[in-house]
C-alpha cells in the first residue's frame, strides 16, 4: 500500500461518478478498475464517499486494502482530523501493533482518506451515521453557544435568588412577593429577561458560519483535471532524482472565489502536476489535471491560465533553467492540444529558485520540487483558483 509519502488518490469525483458499483463481498464499499490500469475501492455511506483509497496495482491487493480499512474503521483511535490548504481531511490509520496512530510511517500506514471539507463539522457530519459519540470523538465541534451560556446563566441566577435561614434551609425566593398568607406567588428577579442578551453570542456565532457557506458556495466542490502546454524541444538529463512519482499529491481542493463580483466561479479541483527525474514529459496523471483545467478554460472564455514550473536542485542552474521551461511549455502544448488559444496560457520557469520540499540526497524531498503548478485568472486578472501541492511530511518541509 502506497503510504502519505506517495499518495496515490484519484480526485474525488472519479469515486463519486461510480458510486452505484458496489462491491458484491464489501456491501459498504465501491470497487472499480481506472483506465489507468489501477484498481481502487471507497467505504460508502449511501451516496456518500467516507473514505476513499489510492491505487493498487491488482484486485488482490485491493481487497486486503477493504480488509484493511474493515478492520480499523470502528477504532477512534485510528482517526485523525488534518487541515490542508484550508479544507479538512479524514484519514484512517492502519498498520503496526498499536491502538492510536503515532504518524510515524514506519509502524503505520494512511489506508483511507475521505474527500476535501470545509470545516471540521462537516467531519463530524460524514461520520454522523455511526452515532454522536463516535464522531465527536473524532471531531468534535464547537457546541451551541447560546445553550452554554443560558445553562450558565440560569445556575448563577438561580443562586443568586435563593437564601438560606441559619440551619441551612431554604427559607425564602429573594425579591419574591408573598400573599397575606405567606405563599411565594412571584420572583423579583426573572433570569430568563436576560434571554436576549444570552442570544447575541449566538447571533454573532452562526454570522461566522453564514459568511464561511457564502464565500464557498460561489464554487462547486471537486471537478476532474484539465489541459495541457506547449512541449519545448531539449531532452535533458538533468539531476532531480530518481524515484517515478505516479501519483500527483491526490489531494483535492475547494476554493473560493476571490472576486465577489466575477460571477459563479467554476469547479477548481486541481493539483500540482509532478514530474519524474529529469523528464518534462506529462504522465497520464497529469494529464488528466490538465484536462480539468482545459474544462475551465473553455466553460469561461475570459479566464486565462498560468503554468508555473519547477526542478529540484539537482544539475546546474542553466541546465536546469532549460528543463523547468520544457515543463511549462510541455503542460501549456497539452492544453493547446485540448483545444485552449495559446494566447490564454502564460508560462513561467523558476527553476530550482523556489523549493517546497528539501532537496534531501534520496528523492524523499526533491520530488515535491519537480513540478508546475497551476492557476486560473479572471478577466480582471483575480485568481479564481489553484493548484494545491501533495502532502509533505512536516520534517521536509523548506516553508
């Protein structure tokens, strides 16, 4: 099973749009055999993808990747919540002898991670159906302001109004009114007049969430990959590394619009496109982000695209210059190929100028750096959406 380090997930659509193939074994699950060769699997809710998998390489491995996911799925120990680019992931542990998960990849590996969310409760809302305490042990959220501090306010103002006698009894509601007979008929002090105020707390809570669903709810959530670039002559042999990165990150995004006023915004579930050692060629994963972003381009005639390109710090900085153009112009002749003008991709090549990983001696960090980046602009040159890199493990991280 390929671990964080390589993610090797298909973008959440592909999941989605074969969510009628269930398994005839797993009745909770979808099976399926990609185009690309591979075989992956999701745990389902009804029409709801909980937990989706990377690819195997054939049908066995993927039913020990199910047995897997069976296996740990009802352990809240093996949860963890992980915030990326501003959306939220589920991810389910597997592997080693322990109960809870230690992140480290020698003793446990990623067997399954859901699809991009906005928020923490919509973890909560995924995992709903296997009761409340199961998934606000996993992701708890906040609770309703308004009830807390009505709680809190009711137990202080009903202290406050009771009053002993010397022995300790209850002798009298203060402020309360008595008839001529000596019966309470009324409190002086109503707590429940400061319900109001108690209120605003809670008003001010839900604005937050309001605005949070506006600003998202210009855009859809995932889409499928789009286009490509002009390839550049130069061969190359560079020095970025050795190891054949298949997968392209697999972490799908949401975004928001970034101008209020340009309109519905398009899907925008891009990702990094990432290369091999000293090649400049698009492997069919990245192809397939390029064809989301020819699907964009040719839905929304005025957006323009923006191709940044990339290399590790392997090989000479004129050498390398040469490689992060080809890699550009390599994306940019593919959208061209899809139909996109040539004059609506801009291109740039930073070389190894601007790393995202270390360049570490093993390809572990430099294969992050082999890569170009994506970006979609508004007529008005806003920046409707991004391309959002692979997971790096925190110890190589460059920034």
């Amino acid at each position: 099973m390929i671990t964080q380090r390589d993610d090797d997930y298909l973008i959440c659509k592909e999941y989605k749009e074969r969510i009628g193939q269930k398994s005839t074994e797993f009745h909770d699950f979808i099976t399926f055999q990609h185009p690309n060769k591979n075989y992956y699997f999701a745990w389902v809710n009804n029409d709801e993808i909980i937990l989706r998998s990377e690819a195997y390489p054939d049908e066995e491995k993927m039913i020990k990747g199910i047995q897997a996911i069976l296996k740990n799925r009802d352990i809240i120990e093996r949860y963890s919540v992980e915030e990326n680019h501003g959306v939220h992931f589920l991810v389910l542990w597997g592997g080693g002898n322990h109960q809870t998960h230690t992140g480290g990849f020698e003793s446990h590996n990623e067997i399954g991670r859901s699809c991009p969310k906005k928020s923490r409760q919509e973890i909560y809302d995924l995992l709903a159906f296997k009761g409340a305490d199961f998934a606000g042990a996993i992701a708890p959220v906040a609770l309703a302001a308004g009830g807390a501090i009505m709680a809190a306010a009711k137990a202080s103002a009903t202290a406050s109004l009771v009053e002993k006698d010397k022995s300790g009894t209850v002798s009298y509601v203060k402020d309360s009114v008595k008839d001529k007979a000596g019966a309470t008929v009324g409190g002086g002090f109503k707590w429940w007049y400061l319900l109001p105020l108690l209120l605003i707390p809670l008003f001010f809570w839900m604005k937050g969430c309001d605005k949070s669903t506006d600003t998202s709810s210009t855009m859809q959530n995932e889409v499928s990959t789009s286009a490509t670039g002009d390839m550049a002559a130069a061969t190359g042999s560079s020095a970025d590394t050795t190891a054949n990165m298949a997968a392209n990150g697999g972490q799908d995004t949401i975004v928001t619009n970034a101008a209020s006023t340009a309109g519905a915004a398009p899907d925008c579930g891009l990702n990094w496109i990432l290369f091999d050692f000293d090649q400049y060629s698009i492997t069919s994963i990245a192809n397939q982000e390029l064809a989301v972003m020819a699907k964009i381009l040719k839905e929304n005639a005025t957006y323009t695209a923006s191709l940044s390109a990339h290399t590790d710090a392997r090989g000479s900085n004129e050498y390398n210059d040469q490689l992060s153009l080809n890699r550009a112009n390599a994306a940019k002749d593919v959208l061209v190929s899809m139909g996109i003008d040539a004059a609506r991709i801009k291109t740039s090549a930073s070389s190894e100028a601007d790393p995202i990983a270390t360049n570490t001696d093993d390809d572990s960090g430099r294969k992050f750096n082999r890569r170009v980046e994506l970006r979609v602009f508004d007529a008005n040159n806003v920046e409707i959406c991004k391309s959002i890199p692979p997971d790096v493990p925190g110890s190589l991280k460059s920034k």
